[in-house]
C-alpha cells in the first residue's frame, strides 16, 4: 500500500511540476504563519459572528489522531516481525473498509452547512440525525461481511500462516468495529459542517490522550490484542466525544 501511494505522488508531483512551480525560490517565510491564523466564520446559537482559527486547529487534530496510530504502531512492532505483520493487514482493511463511510461524511457536511448558515435548525438537526442513522445502518453490514470475508481478504496480503493467524485473531476487532467507525467518520463531517474546528481539535487531543495511555499499558500486557482493544477505544471515544 505504501509503495503504491509513494509511486503516485511521485508521478503526480512530477506532473504537475512541469505545469506550476510547485516550490518558489522566493518563499515569504512571514506568511507561513498565516495558515495557521486562518480562520473561518462561525455564527453561534444568537447569530453572533466570531471567527474560529480553522488552520492551526485542523493542524492540532491531525497530530493528536496520527500520534495515536503512531504510537499504535510502533507498540505492535515492538511484539516482533510477525506479530507486527498480522497487525498491519488488520489496520490496512480496518482502515480501508472504514473509510468508505467518509463519503457519508462529506455529504452530511454539506447538507449541515447550507442549513446551519441560513439558521435553519430544525432542518439542521434533521440532516444530522438522518446522517448518523445512515451511518449506523451502513456499518453494520460492513461489520457482517467483514466478518465472513476478512480471511479471504487477509490472504491478498500473505501465505505466511503464522502471520494469517495472527491477522485472523483480530477479526472481532476489524468487523464489530466498523459500525463505531462509521459513526465516528460521520461525526467528524458534521463538526465541519457547523465549523465547530475548536471542539473538534481540543476533544480529539483529549481522546488521543486517554486512548494513548490506555495502549501504553495494554500493549505490553495483551500484545497486538491490547493494541485493537487501544485502537477500539480511539474510535469509541470518539463518538462519545461526537454526540456529547
């Protein structure tokens, strides 16, 4: 998978390097820091128009949500080659069946958005409680045929049978997961939709720091087990961070 993606953004950035100057040898340093003071405008519940810093946030979110996984990681790695290997194929499909519901996202976000602006919130809440239980319906029966497929699928990445066992004690894990998945990728389209990027960073980094402490003690207990059980809290925490 990595390989893969290196190879296309290697050909993309050479594309598009022929076509724009992609790095100027004139950069203005000084406006760099205006990414991260850029904002967008946010109308609280009496119309009040405040301007929310949306790009340091969204920076602040991304490193609390790729720490976790980091760290995710490398406590399964340090279990050895294989039990690292089985991991690896759980997080690969975990993740790429997971993120099939983003479009759900991206929908629920632009629906949300055009109500919430026009203060249309009974409309609002409508599309918000519409989009969840899609969501929730679609993880289901993502859940199922994960859990009938995943050892066909798990056996696109290997013939190695210590690892394939290893990836196939995860599949509780990576199927009765996904419907908390589903939700929780949902949720995240709808902070956007209200530009609520405040919420949405500062709860991530508290998610991201309870669920990093809880993987800090489980991994070394429970091995690569003690990693999904992590991992599961991550995306737990999440929805109850979302719905409160």
């Amino acid at each position: 998978f990595f390989e893969t993606r290196y190879l296309i953004a290697i050909i993309l950035l050479w594309e598009l390097n022929g076509k724009v100057e992609l790095i100027s040898p004139k950069i203005d340093w000084s406006k760099v820091s205006l990414y991260f003071k850029s904002g967008t405008f946010l109308a609280d519940l009496n119309i009040e128009i405040v301007m929310v810093p949306a790009g340091g946030l969204l920076i602040g979110r991304t490193i609390a949500t790729l720490g976790t996984l980091t760290l995710a990681t490398s406590l399964a790695a340090r279990q050895g080659p294989i039990p690292m290997a089985g991991h690896q194929i759980c997080v690969q499909i975990w993740l790429a069946v997971s993120l099939l519901t983003d479009a759900l996202a991206l929908s629920g976000q632009a629906l949300l958005a055009t109500n919430y602006s026009q203060a249309n919130y009974q409309q609002a809440r409508k599309v918000i409680y519409s989009v969840l239980k899609i969501g929730l319906a679609t993880g289901f029966p993502l859940a199922v045929f994960l859990f009938i497929g995943f050892e066909a699928l798990s056996g696109l990445f290997t013939t190695d049978a210590e690892v394939l066992q290893i990836a196939w004690s995860g599949t509780l894990f990576v199927a009765g997961s996904q419907p908390v998945n589903a939700v929780a990728f949902v949720l995240d389209g709808l902070y956007y939709g209200v530009s609520d990027y405040e919420y949405a960073a500062v709860s991530m980094v508290v998610v991201g720091l309870i669920s990093s402490a809880f993987l800090l003690v489980a991994a070394p207990l429970f091995s690569v087990g003690g990693v999904w059980t992590g991992l599961f809290l991550f995306m737990t925490l999440r929805v109850v961070a979302g719905f409160w």
